[in-house]
C-alpha cells in the first residue's frame, strides 16, 4: 500500500497540474456525439443535388407531393444491404430515428402489437436497459412511463443470463440494444450473443429487442465488423417479429437534415405502417431524394464513412494517447479503446464521477453528467464517464482530454487519503 505522504505529495502535484490547466480559461464541450463541422461539410453536396423541376425519382414518383408513406423505393433499396433488412421491411423517415422509437413505443402502448393486441399500456410495463447505455433511451423510456430496469454488459453485449431472468416478468416488455460499437463502451454485440438473446424465452408474448442499430456504419479502422442480420438470426430462432431495427444517417450526412429508418419482421411492418399512416401522410421525400443521389448505392455511403473515419480517428488516438501518457500504470482509471462509433467510457475509482465531471467544469472542459450512462441519471457507483471527442477540432480534443487527465488525479488521490 502507498503510504498516505506519497499519496499527498501526488495529490499536490496532480493539483498544481490542475490549477495550471483551469488558469488558461479554456471553454471546451466533449459532451454530446455530435459530428464536427469538418464532418458535416463532407455532405455539402446535399445542398445541389436537387434542383429546379429535377424532383423525380428514377421509378417517376413527383417527391414534392403527398404519399409514399414508406419513404421513396429506391433509398429503401440503397440501404438494405448495408442495414441488413429487406426492402420491403425497411421504412425511411424524417431526420431522427428517436421519433421512430417513440412512435413504435407509443403504438405498443396504445395498440398493443402483431404478437398480443393487449396495450402495453394497460398495465406496468418495463424494459430492459444495458449499461452503460444511452441516456436518449433511458429519458424516452422514462417518459412513457416505462419502468428502467438495468442490465449489465460485458464484452460481447448484455448479460443474457440477467435478462433472462428479469423477462421471466410478463410486465417487462422490451430490452434497449446498441449492437454496433454501443454508446458509450463501444461494445459490439457478438453473433453468439446475439443469437441468445433471438432465443431467450419471455414471459411476454411480444418481448421485442428495440435494435438501435445508431453506429453500424460508424467504423474508425479499415478492419472492422459487419453488421449483423438480427431478422433472420430471430427467424431462426423462433421470434421472427422479435426484433425492430432502427438507424439514420444523423452522423452520417446532416445531423438535422438527415434520413431515420425503421426495420422489423413482416408482421411487424405492417402493423407499425398501418398505425403511422393514421398519425402521417409521408416523410420529406426531397431530402430522401437528396440523399439517394448524394451516395448513388451503397459503396458511395461505404466510401463517405472511410473519410468520415480520417477526420474523428485522429480524436480518438488523441484521447486515448493522452489517458496513457497521463493515467497509464497508475491504476486511478482505465478506459475503452473503440474501433468505432462515437465514445470513449472513462472509469475511474468509486465514489468519484460527479467529482472529476465539477472539477472538469470549473476548468472549463464540459463532460456529460456523472450518471448519464445508467437509468434514472444514477450510477450505483459513481464511476462512468463518457468522453464524445467528434465535435471539437482536433487541438481542442487534446486540450480538453489533458484537462481531464488533472481532474482525473486530483479526484482520484483524494478519495484515496480518505480511504
């Protein structure tokens, strides 16, 4: 054990760092996975790929007018292949995927689905919530009145084992994924696992993997993992309508001008069109347009993320060189090292997230809440940090990332003397 003077005399040093990195009067935000604007001026040719009475797709549909409720076919058909789902099982949306959640939650709420007519809403309904997870999921949840109920992941995605045992409630009615590169660990679920949980008996009848498929093209090396084909792997497995499979090209394209998808076995297509078309007359089918022209098939979407991956894979190695430089061998944390997506999770010692994300404020380097990553806001351990390195340039990643390695030491050495 280091004796406590050592200790001090660390903890002196990490806080001379610290006051030096807060003097310089920094303003830097690694809060959101929000793409740069780097990134977003590689889609610029969104802007002219429609033009004057040139509004017609290649099968002759007018997209200024009504209808199409689907989105338009040739999109659809774009990006089937890379999503993995059928043509005629793939929806393409407005601009967020979040809505397509909400919508097919607030159906099921309502309506009940294809596998029990009961709504969801008629009784306690609960989901599942791998963590560390997404926040927007967790808020949305929460705010349909779902009750939050945490599953743990390892690394090949949650822990089936936990799962299976909370689904054996017939109240528990869904269960949140992240398959590829999960916010914020960067996990991706394995085919085994994701085969388990195909099979994994329910004690509802409609227990639905909710498929948020947000980073399956989001890939920083040349290596990398394909995205999995969910519908058969549940077809295979007795559950064919089991999972509903949603995407967008928010941080692929225009994060507000974007196109959101929604996926799902037969069954579940249809019922989830049939209850849209009450509450929708069809989706902005210039923009679709737009985008279908922009890509021209699905190598060009393929080719458009390989440079996405030259501007945030160099964030990335920044943040992870800096936590190595500054906190390897130390044992005061340890962190993921993501092939993708958009997160880097930063664990530190118990007891102190909330302390490490003040002290990173008072410095000016803004992080996500402590506790954002697990449902309610409450992290049982107060440890989880989630670092979002797109959005500033590259200086202020390092910055920003050097910040957080003194607020890291000083919150850490503290807890440490105080045993």
């Amino acid at each position: 054990m280091t004796p406590t003077s050592d200790l001090q005399e660390q903890l002196d040093t990490a806080a001379r760092e610290y006051e030096e990195f807060a003097a310089r009067g920094l303003a830097l935000d690694i809060t959101r996975g929000k793409p740069g604007s780097d990134q977003l001026d590689l889609s610029a040719g969104l802007l002219d790929a429609v033009s004057g009475e040139d509004v017609f797709t290649p099968g002759g549909v007018d997209t200024r007018n009504y209808g199409g409720l689907e989105g338009i076919d040739e999109l659809r058909a774009l990006f089937s292949p890379l999503l993995k789902v059928p043509t005629a099982q793939l929806l393409a949306g407005g601009n967020a995927s979040l809505t397509l959640m909400a919508q097919s939650l607030t159906f099921a709420l309502l309506h009940g689905t294809p596998l029990d007519s009961r709504p969801w809403g008629a009784g306690p309904h609960k989901i599942l919530c791998p963590v560390p997870g997404y926040d927007r999921h967790f808020t949305l949840a929460e705010s349909l009145g779902f009750e939050l109920l945490s599953i743990p992941m390892d690394e090949e995605g949650p822990v089936v084992a936990e799962a299976a045992r909370l689904a054996e409630d017939p109240s528990v009615k869904a269960m949140w994924l992240v398959p590829m590169y999960s916010n914020p660990t960067g996990v991706t679920i394995s085919e085994s696992r994701a085969r388990e949980l195909a099979a994994m008996p329910a004690a509802a009848a409609d227990f639905t993997l909710l498929w948020d498929n947000a980073y399956g093209l989001h890939h920083l090396r040349e290596e990398h993992p394909e995205n999995l084909d969910i519908l058969s792997i549940c077809a295979e497995e007795g559950h064919p309508e089991r999972p509903w499979i949603f995407a967008s090209t928010s941080k692929i394209t225009h994060a507000g001008a974007g196109v959101s998808f929604f996926g799902a076995g037969p069954e579940t297509f249809a019922w989830f069109r049939a209850n849209l078309s009450a509450v929708a007359i069809g989706p902005d089918k210039i923009n679709q347009l737009r985008h279908l022209r922009f890509f021209g098939d699905a190598a060009g979407v393929e080719a458009h993320m390989r440079r996405h991956a030259e501007i945030i894979a160099p964030k990335f190695d920044a943040v992870l060189s800096t936590l190595e430089s500054g906190l390897g061998g130390t044992g005061l944390a340890q962190w993921t090292e993501p092939d993708g997506g958009y997160f880097i999770t930063l664990t530190t010692p118990e007891g102190t997230a909330d302390r490490i994300v003040k002290l990173a404020g008072e410095a000016g380097v803004k992080l996500t809440p402590a506790g954002a990553t697990h449902p309610y806001g409450l992290d049982p351990s107060n440890s989880v940090i989630r670092i979002a390195p797109t959005m500033p340039s590259l200086e202020e990643v390092e910055l920003a990332s050097t910040g957080l390695v003194a607020c890291v030491k000083v919150a850490a050495l503290e807890k440490l003397i105080a045993g």
